[in-house]
C-alpha cells in the first residue's frame, strides 16, 4: 500500500480515539504552562502508540518530545507541533484542544508510513504556554529543536488560508510614577501619574496617523490610581505592539517609547518602561512545504482556500527562524472568530473534529512527500536561508 494511503488509514482507525483526546483536553482548560492534565492525557496517549515520550522537556514541566523511527536507518526528522493551552474565562476560544488532536492524528499517520518501510522519523512536540508565555521560544533558547529538519502545525480558524500575515510581537508595560495628595484640598502638591498615562495614550493614539496599515498598537489602562480624592502616585499602561518583520517593530517600538518619555516629561512624572513575556516572531511560511500542504488537501476534499489572511501573532514564527515551517489556518465552521465564546463551542463540535483529521492527514502526507524525495527537502531548506534574511 502506498505511504500516503497507510498514513490516512491510521489517522482514520484512530478517529474515535483521536476525537476523544481532544473533548479531553477541551473539557480541562488549562492556562498556559498549567496544562498538566492535557499534555499527560497527550503523552500517556502517544507512549501507549509506541512513541518514545521525554516529559517536562527542555525543563518545562507541561512540554514533551515523542519519537517515532529508527535512527540506525536514517532520515530526516520531520516535526508537527501541538498546543493546548487555554485562555482565561473562555477555555478553547482559539482551538488548541484541535491543533493538539491533529498534531497527534498526523504523527499515527507518519508513524504508520514509517512502521511500513518509509525511512525517516517523526516528532510529535508538545509545546506549552503559546497564548501569552512563550513556550516554543523557551524552547528553542533550550535547544529543544536541534536534530528537527522542519516543522509544521496547523489552526483552526472561520476560514482556511495558508500564506498568513502573522506579526512579530512585544509587550511593553509601562508603569508613571508620581505623588499622591489630597485631590480638594492639595492638588497642587501632587504630580498625577495618570494624567501622564492618559498623556501617552493619547500621544500613542496621534502617532497612529502616522503608522503603517501593517503596524498595530493596542494598550488597555492595567492601573490608574485608587481613589478619586487621591492624585493618582501610579499608573500602569500595558501595550501590544506588532509589526511585519523585526526591524519594522523596533521602529514602532522606538515611535512608542517617545510617546511614554514625551507623555512624563510635560506631566512632570517618571516613566519605567519593562518588556513582558517572550516576543514572537513572523511567521517565515516556507513556500515548498506551503505547496506540498496545498497540493495533499485539495487532494482530500478541500476546495475554499483563500491565498492569504490576516492574522495575529504566534511563537511558532519563532520555530520557522530556526527550521523551514507552515502554520496554516482551516475553517472549523460556524461564522464564529478566534477568541470569542461561541468559538469556544465550535472547537468542540463533530464537524470541527471532521475537519481537524482532515488537516492531519495532510500534514501526515506532507511529511511523507519529504521523507520520500529528499530533493524537496533540499529545496525546502535552501528557501528558509533565503528567507531568514528577510527580517
């Protein structure tokens, strides 16, 4: 039987099972690197497949590596990527319990090809903590994808596109101090640390005219005083900042920064400016894996892909500045968007489960494309130096 047949023969014996880790996952919401019961149901899962499973990989406690293959052939090591960590309030509003259920269904597959005579091996890697703490970057500071040849994942969205715009990221938090007094009697005395908060969020808001139609900045007021007959001594701003490429993002950074100084300055406050979390990177999409993705789900049914979209921000950019990498989206159905409670209960739907394994076996045939042809491979590799300058 040929490889690509064996592979979807395995993701479909393993249907029921495969839908039934993700409700698993989708029932325990887990923030990020709190997901114990979701990875130990993913791991326990792919070591009773036949995985070799290191846990609390590169020292986080809620990331695994699972293995497939036989080095003495060797081969290159083909990578797929699941997440499952949740967001605060909502659970699965961005589908992760989906991506986790299909980086799985695609490993059974590749594993199938492999246990058949196809030379190579697969990854299975578990990586944590993606909506807000990084996990992949951690990772990768960590060595946790040395030995990987490429890496792909994919997400569940309202519609499927392959070459999206996901933006580098860094979060700014800026904290205005200034002196408290009696708002009646002796405001005179105080300096208002949110006038100076108000002041850089009005400045950011100017500066917009200015901005690229790739640029986003968005800041919500984290602190702004304690009561209203006291001038406010501390005010917090938390900002998002996004851009296309890093040195597009330094200079947004650079334009925002000059806001918070200027704001402090004409408020006769002082300004400390802490960078949060981990920054992501683009998403450098390889285009040869890119074509060979889009090549194997039209050929399983899939017929509505957009050539492109609009997207966020996501760590696994910072996976494709160290090995060639997709992240395609697909359409789970429903009207529904990201981050939204109604998305929340489409990720759990039949259909949604449908179209997941769907995704699986086209990262599972993509996979095997390269472990049979090399040359692809080659070509594939010889893009992402290319494109790696291209930052």
């Amino acid at each position: 039987m040929e490889y690509k047949s064996i592979a979807s023969e395995v993701i479909r014996k393993n249907k029921e099972e495969l839908k039934e880790l993700s409700r698993e996952i989708w029932n325990n919401p887990e923030l990020n690197f709190k997901e114990y019961k979701s990875s130990s149901t993913i791991m326990n899962y792919l070591e009773e497949k036949g995985f070799t499973v290191t846990r609390g990989y590169c020292g986080l406690e809620t990331a695994f590596k699972a293995e497939y293959g036989n080095k003495e052939r060797g081969g290159p090591n083909v990578c797929v990527i699941c997440e499952y960590d949740a967001l605060p309030g909502i659970g699965h509003a961005c589908g992760h319990n989906l991506i986790a259920e299909a980086g799985v269904g695609a490993g059974l597959g590749v594993q199938g090809a492999i246990a058949a005579g196809l030379k190579g091996h697969v990854t299975v890697m578990g990586t944590p903590a993606e909506e807000g703490g990084g996990g992949k970057v951690l990772m990768i500071e960590r060595g946790g994808f040395t030995g990987v040849d490429l890496a792909m994942m994919v997400h569940p969205a309202p519609y499927t596109s392959i070459h999206n715009e996901y933006l580098c990221i860094t979060r700014l938090l800026v904290t205005f101090k200034g002196k408290a007094a009696h708002a009646a009697a002796f405001p005179w005395e105080g300096v208002n640390a949110l006038d100076g908060a108000v002041a850089a969020y009005t400045a950011v808001s100017l500066a917009r005219q200015q901005f690229k139609p790739t640029w986003r900045v968005h800041g919500i007021f984290a602190e702004g005083g304690v009561k209203p007959n006291i001038i406010p001594e501390r005010a917090v701003l938390d900002y998002y900042i996004r851009a296309p490429t890093r040195s597009e993002l330094a200079v947004v950074k650079d334009k925002m920064i000059a806001c918070f100084k200027g704001a402090a300055a004409g408020t006769g406050c002082e300004v400390s400016i802490e960078k949060k979390d981990q920054d992501y990177e683009n998403v450098l999409t390889n285009k040869v894996l890119a074509d060979l993705f889009t090549d194997n789900i039209l050929a399983l049914g899939v017929t509505d892909i957009r050539p492109s979209g609009p997207a966020g921000s996501t760590d696994m950019g910072n996976v494709t500045h160290v090995v060639p990498g997709i992240h395609p989206k697909y359409a789970i159905g429903g009207g529904e968007v990201n981050h939204s409670p109604g998305f929340t209960a489409v990720a759990n739907s039949d259909s949604s489960h449908d179209t997941t394994l769907i995704m699986s076996e086209g990262m599972a045939h993509t996979c095997i494309d390269i472990l049979t042809n090399n040359e692809l491979l080659v070509r594939a590799k010889e893009e992402f130096e290319r494109d790696k300058d291209l930052k």
